[in-house]
C-alpha cells in the first residue's frame, strides 16, 4: 500500500539494540520498512538482528545519520511521540486521530513518526522539531511503553488506516452480501455460561453421540470440530444449557434401558 | 476502567521468559492486569523481570498452571489469536471487530485473549477452545508479530474501546459510537441454510424431544422457544444441519427399536 511505504520510523539514541531488532520487526508486520537511526548506541549487532527476526533485511537497508535534522530532512510531515509535552502545548492527539491527518496528506507527501530514548525520550528541542505530537493514551499508573511496542501500535494504526482507505476506494466497503452472525448480547435474561461449563458440555454432548452410536465414518474428528464450532458460537446461557444437557442425558437413559 | 479489569491474557507455551516480561509491560502500560501462564518453558526469570520494567507486579501477580482449560474455565468469553485457521473456519476479526463484541458483553463478564506458542502459535485443539478468533491484519510477505507486540496490539484496542465507552457513557460522544456488530463471516465453506430448512429443524427437534419423553414439565412451550432462539442464532450452514439432523434421527431409530 502506497500510504505505508511513505511513513519513516526514526529512532533517536536507542540504548539497547534488541529494541531496534524488534522496532523492524513490528515495522515490516505492518508492512512499514522505511527505517533511520539517529546516533544509535550500538548498531548493528547481533542482539538487534536476533530481534527482528524475519524482518533483517529492514535492518540491513536501515539509514543511520548523526542529526534529527539529517533523518527528517525530506518529510513533509514529522510526528513525535511522547508522553507528555514539557514546555508548552503543542497539537497533541492519539494514533487514530494521527491517521486521520495522514490520510488526508497529498499523494506523494512523505510522513516521519520520531520516537525517543528509552529512559527519556524525546527532548524539547526534538519535540519543537515536530508538527504534531502523538501520545498513546496509556495507564496512568504506569504508561512508559517499550519503545518497539510504541512502533508496533504507530504502525498498526497506520496499516488500518491504509486497508480502510484502499477498501473505501475499491468500493467493496459497506454493505455485503456475506453472511452476517447477529451477536448483539443486550439485556440476556440469563448469565452466560463458563469456558469449563461448555468443556462439559461438549464432552456430554460426544459421548451421547458414542452411546447412540452415531459418528461420521469417514472423519469422525470433523464431526466433533464442526459440532464444537456449532455449539460454541451459540455463547448458550446457563438455562439453555441444562436444557441441552437435560436432552441429552433423557437421550442416554432412554438407550441404556434399551441396552438393559 | 472495569471493561480492562475483565480482561485476561493468557500465554501458552512461552519459550523466551523475555517476551513474558515485554507482555506484562505491554498489559500494565494499558491498565490490563490479569496475566495467566500456561505452562512456561522458564519463569520465574531474571530476564523477564528486566522486560517488564515498572510491570515486575504483574510478574508476580502472574498465575501458572499446566493447561488452557485451567486457565479460561471461569471466563464467559475465550478468543484466540491467530495467522490463520488451519481446518475449518471459525468466527474471525481484526481485534478492532473484537472490541466491538466486548462492549457488548454484558457487565460481569470475564473475557480471555489467548496467546501462543512463540515459533507455532495455537494448535488446533486450542483454537478450537476459542469462541472466535482474532487476527491481526498483517503484512502478507511477513505477518508473524513477536507475541508481547501482539499483546501489546490487543491491549491497546481494548484501552481504546474502554476509553470510547467511557467517554461515551459521560456524554461527551456521539450515539453513533455505540456498538452494533454483526459478525461477518467470511469464507465460510458451506452454504448457510434456508428459513425453510430450519423450520424443518425444529420440527423434528421437537418430535425428536417427545419420542424421548423430553419436556419440561411446567412449561413445554418456554423450552422450544428458548431451543429455537438457540439454534436460530448459530446461523446453521448446511453441514451443521445434516449432522444434527443424523444426530436426531439416530436417536429416534435407536428410540423406536427399544419400543419394538
């Protein structure tokens, strides 16, 4: 997709280089690869290429550059991440609403997301640096994200938007002739039933089939998966519950006086 | 926030205690806080108290046990996290989808997230464990986000939603936020059936239920209307139907030799 191939990650004086081994793998997951390091610490090393697993190649084309300046040099927008603006406010949003402005940029604008140091982030001059500030709305108790992680949400918010734009311009959105599960629980009259509570009923269910004899001679595993995928996505409450176990055990009884 | 509170991340397998830390970071930095481990190659470590950084509690916190169904046996709601479905498909979304069914939940509901293996996921014996499955759009030339990345995709969508539902509820948004999912399912491999054929269902459900002397006593027109919403609701394909139906029929046969 156009849009990603024209978001820069850059990130400034990363300490540990496992994290831009995973920062390129969560980049190249959302199909992001356009990455440039400003003085990292240690780079490359083995630690950094372990961590990014499949996405190596991201590394191997990744830009390494002295200045902030130097890396954003040819954007025509710069985010910064950050977790709280120190010195004055500035156009401050969430990832979502990030998307939103980069989905209106003109074709061809070239969009960076900055993301600081693990122990201190960004600074202020870098932040002044920045059109926009993005923060991840976090925990207030605790909202410091992995710096690979942060990368992770920017891009996977910035890979939906882009699948919701091409699927707007290809006209296939709205409505479907799919098939449509109706799945709105409001006001049931009874609580829904356990993860364990549906196990036995699943294994009720099975051995019913055993005791009557009935299987599927030809796959006798699918008939238990298609069974399990029929019943499970009921989410049965806890009165239809004893009723389909009530059906099955009077199934039981009755063949057990047969048997006798 | 009480949605995030109800949220259990559960990790099966765990290889690397490093990405046990990551994750517990990454729930922490979201305000998502129950960790369960199924049987973890290592933990407690040293390396996953150093990635969970200020998240060492939820480390601590962590419960351990030997097998999922230990793990989700309280929960109402169990998803599962996955590339892709290896035999027959099941419910799937985009955890953005996936929020939308947990607003729905009713209040009290505990709902599961279900992580696997580093190198190969869930099988298809957890997979089946899950009411639905949720995928992570990825990109198609490398989709296999690091598993702590993954939570920390998850927990971020929940965060969101939480925060949508609270703003919501004080006022501050639009009606049009409110959840209204159905569920798409797509690439179902048979053909839903008929209202037709489902009338025929419950006929023979019913008669089925009779030949076995099935009824509840003190309302026998409450139990097939609560039968009929439970069926209605699975959306039955056309497999589902035969296979109920030779469940039935098997039962009215092996009936009616006792009666001989």
């Amino acid at each position: 997709m156009e849009l990603l191939q024209r978001i820069r990650i850059v990130m400034i004086n990363t300490s540990d280089s496992g994290n831009i081994g995973a920062a390129a793998r969560a980049m190249k997951t959302m199909g992001v690869s356009d990455l440039v390091l400003v003085a990292p610490k240690e780079f490359p090393t083995a630690k950094a290429t372990a961590r990014a697993s499949g996405a190596a190649d991201l590394l191997h084309q990744a830009r390494v550059v002295e200045t902030l300046d130097e890396a954003i040099a040819d954007c025509q927008m710069v985010f910064g991440t950050s977790a709280r603006m120190r010195t004055i406010p500035w156009p401050l949003m969430s990832p979502r609403e990030a998307t939103q402005l980069v989905l209106n940029e003109p074709e061809g604008a070239d969009i960076a997301v900055v993301f600081g140091r693990e122990d201190a982030g960004l600074n202020n001059e870098e932040l002044r640096r920045c059109h926009y500030h993005i923060c991840i709305p976090g925990n207030e108790a605790y909202s410091v994200l992995n710096v690979a992680a942060a990368v992770q949400v920017i891009c996977y918010e910035m890979r939906m938007a882009a699948l919701s734009q091409a699927a707007a311009s290809s006209g296939q959105a709205q409505a479907s002739d799919k098939p449509v599960m109706p799945l709105e629980i409001t006001d049931w009259d009874e609580p829904l039933v356990s993860a364990e509570d549906m196990e036995r009923f699943m294994k009720h269910f099975e051995e019913t089939l055993l005791d009557i004899g009935f299987f599927d001679p030809n796959n006798p595993k699918q008939l238990m998966t298609r069974a399990r995928r029929l019943f499970m996505r009921t989410r049965m409450d806890r009165l239809e519950m004893n009723l389909m176990r009530g059906v099955l055990s009077t199934v039981q009884k009755r063949i057990k006086e047969n048997d006798r």
